[in-house]
C-alpha cells in the first residue's frame, strides 16, 4: 500500500458509480476490492465516508468527485414558528456530536419529523428523506414545505421529481439508488427499521451520503436485523420510551387486557388443531424458540407433508381464536360503552376487518384502500363523523390520527414493534382526550396468551387485568 510521497508518481481520484466508489490510481485502501473489468479498486457507495477518513489521515492526495448535486441547495432555514423542545435538543444534539450520523428513537407523537427538519436545516446540504409510504411521503412533503419554505422533490406515487430537498419511498429509493446515490449529502430514514430489511439495505449501501440519520419508534425487529442499522445508518444516538413523555407531550395512557371465553364448540376444534401441532412438534424434538426457528420449520413444511400438515392446523387453531364469538360480543360492548371516543380496531387478518364492518356499519381501512378513500376515512374520524374505524395492519405506522382514544386488538401478531406501533396511534395528545387506552381482547386458554406477553415485553407496560 502506498503512502505519504510514493503518492506523488500517480494521481488519484475517487467517483461514484453505479452505486460505487471507484478509486482510480491503483491505490487499495480499505474496504475496497479489485475490479478486473475497469482496472481499479471499487467499494460500496456506504464507504465513501471513511474512504475520504482515511485518505485525509494519511495525507493523501486526491481527487474527490464523488457527490455531484444535481440541484444546488439553496441556504435552508427552519420557520421562525418552529422550537424545539427539551428533549428534541437533545437528541438533535446527541446525534451532531455523533458525526451527524445515528438513529433516534422516540414514540409516535413525540416530533421525530420536527428534529430531522431541524436536521436538514443545520447540514444545510441537499437531503434524501426516505419513508415506507405514500401517507408518510405526503405529510413529509406538506411539512418540509411549511418549515423550511422550498419546493420538495418526490419520488413514489407516480411523481418523479429532484429538489434540494427530497422525499421518497423505500421502494422508490431502492430503484433509483444506482443513478441518484450521489445526489444528496444527508440522507433520513424515516421509521428506519425498515432500512435493515433483506431489500432495502441496499438503499443505504448504494448511497454515498456521508450523513445519515434515522428516525423510529421501534427500533427493534422481531428476526433481529435491527443489528445491521449500526452499520447502515449509525446506532441509537437518543432514545426515550412513550412513559417517559406521558402526561407532558403525549397523552397518558393505559394497557388493558380482557380475556374471553371461546365457546364449547369453538374449544374442541381449537384443541384439536392446536393437538395436531403440539404433536408434531415433540415427536420432532422442534422448539420455536424465535422467528428464525420457525421461519425454519415453514421452510420443513414445503418439503415434509407432515410438516405441512402441522402448520395448517396451528394457522386453523390460531382463526378460531382470533375470530372468536365471544370476542365479538365483547368488541359490541366496548363500542356501546364508549360512545364518545375515537375507537380504532386492529386485527390480523382483513377476513376479520370486513366481518365487523359489516355487523356494526363501520368503515374499514385495508392495504385494497385507495387513496383518496383512507384520506376521506380518516379525515371523517378527525372530524368525529366516524365513530370507529376498523383496519388489519395498513394503520400501524405513520398515520396522524390525533382524536384516537381508545384502541383495540382483537388479533395480532408476537411482535413488540406492531404492538409498539398501535399504542403510538393514540399517543398524540388532543384538547379532546385526557388518556388513551389500548385494549387487547384474547381467547382464554389459548396461544394468544402467550402471544399477548412476548408483544407486551418492550416496553414494559403496565396491564389493568
């Protein structure tokens, strides 16, 4: 490796790619590899940080044309009307003195979009804000608007336009990362889990953007890939859990549970199913300890008919006790009984979702919901026309629905994050309420027991049984 003078006998420069740092000169440095094909070293556009690190520890001279901005960023200042809070300071704070690079975590409603504003205002550099979907890119939009008074750039949702500061989905990021990755200094995940999945990753692997923030509350993932953001974005730089701000800037809340009888008939199918399972689990010697384990057992299933065969019955065991009739009667009295709250209803299945909008007239919200349909939805429950609104997993993130008081779980899933994700819905405080309340409602002497302790685990909450 050469250093110091033995520079001197070759130029070197570094380029974007393709999603790559080129670095031409015939000089390997770190994280780099050989590419026969163009006769140079080549490394992933991530890199390109501590390529210049490492290049101006050395005292080594080079040629920088990596970041190329399409669009020349004007000098962005924040809205004299927009203050940070104490915590907001903070966490803004933790994440400069972090290198500009890190991932805050706070509970739905506790103004994560006005830190990263704040964010973008203190680079002063063009900036990529990536989100999971179309709500969150329009109220990303609306906002950076307000604040920092440009013309966002969007790209996702049939839009395809490039500003000093831009908004994208994942999947739109994703597909543009080889051309735009060069394109944007500062680059914000938006609920930035999302970012270690298998796909996306590659979102931030292919962009040079030596500034990263994300932005989540909840940072942990069920497979445990949460383990990959430290790498792609920068670990946790702040973190505060929904009791830390109840009563202050969120809404005080509560975690009820109620258990509910199946009936005689509906027990013995349960238990019947639920055997075939169990069985088929011992006499293997298999223990579903975590996703990985059972991600493993459904991959057994394609191949062992008897695995398969176990699996359909612990999915049949499961509909008996999500879709219980018991539950039912106990979601009628709740909605009797709380006339006067915003009601949302969560299930696990749409199956669920279009039974009860059907008994009780309410409307849903499901992933076959256009647009322009959930915008007329939800603005009529803001508005109180709609008492209650029943969905399956399509509201779990980045919907501002602020006169949400009371939630209810009929089904769900183990995971702390989707539950995490329900109680950040009624979070956001109103005139209107003075607490919020999440309700799971699960079948007595069932899985669901369990599956309501290992959801309820992060953060520990408190439970009125």
């Amino acid at each position: 490796m050469m250093r110091g003078g033995a520079l001197s006998a070759t130029t070197t420069a570094i380029s974007f790619d393709k999603g790559t740092i080129v670095v031409s000169g015939n000089l390997r440095i770190p994280n780099t590899v050989w590419d026969e094909g163009i006769g140079a070293f080549r490394a992933q556009a991530i890199f390109y940080r501590d390529i210049v690190h490492y290049f101006k520890e050395s005292e080594l001279e080079f040629t920088d044309d990596v970041i190329s901005h399409l669009i020349p960023c004007p000098h962005l200042e924040c809205a004299a009307t927009m203050k940070l809070r104490g915590y907001q300071k903070k966490a803004l704070s933790s994440w400069d003195r972090s290198g500009r690079r890190g991932t805050i975590v706070l509970p739905t409603g506790a103004g994560k979009t006005v830190i990263a504003i704040k964010a973008i205002e203190l680079v002063n550099e063009p900036t990529l804000v990536i989100v999971p979907t179309l709500d969150l890119l329009e109220q990303w939009r609306k906002r950076i608007e307000k604040e920092l008074n440009i013309k966002a750039g969007v790209l996702g949702g049939g839009e395809s336009t490039l500003s000093a500061v831009t908004v994208s989905t994942y999947d739109s990021a994703y597909i543009r990362a080889p051309e735009i990755g060069a394109r944007f200094s500062f680059i914000i995940a938006d609920e930035a889990h999302h970012i270690a999945s298998e796909g996306y990753r590659q979102i931030a692997e292919m962009f040079a953007s030596p500034y990263r923030m994300g932005l989540t509350a909840t940072f942990e993932r069920e497979d445990m890939l949460h383990r990959e953001i430290p790498r792609l974005i920068g670990g946790v730089v702040f973190r505060l859990e929904p009791k830390d701000l109840a009563g202050s800037y969120l809404s005080n809340f509560r975690v009820d549970r109620i258990v509910v009888d199946l009936t005689e008939e509906e027990m013995k199918e349960y238990e019947r199913y639920h055997k075939i399972f169990t069985d088929y689990l011992e006499s293997n010697k298999i223990r579903l300890f975590t996703q990985m384990y059972f991600r493993r057992f459904i991959m057994r299933s394609a191949k062992d008919p008897e695995a398969r065969k176990a699996l359909l019955a612990r999915n049949r065991s499961l509909d008996i006790a999500f879709n219980s009739k018991s539950k039912i009667i106990e979601l009628e009295k709740l909605l009797l009984d709380n006339r006067d709250e915003r009601i949302l209803i969560f299930t696990q299945h749409n199956d669920l979702v279009y039974r009860i909008s059907r008994r009780f007239l309410i409307p849903f919200i499901t992933h076959t919901t256009n647009k322009e349909e959930r915008h007329r939805v939800l603005e009529k429950f803001n508005e109180g026309t709609f008492h209650a609104v029943v969905t399956s997993k399509v509201l779990d993130e980045g919907i501002d629905v602020p006169e949400a008081s009371l939630g209810v779980i009929l089904s769900g899933s183990g995971s702390s994050r989707e539950f995490i994700q329900r109680l950040g819905r009624l979070l956001r405080k109103s005139s209107k309420k003075s607490e919020a309340r999440l309700v799971e409602i699960v079948s007595r002497e069932t899985s669901e027991i369990g599956t309501s302790s290992r959801r309820r685990k992060k953060p520990k909450l408190a439970v009125v049984n």
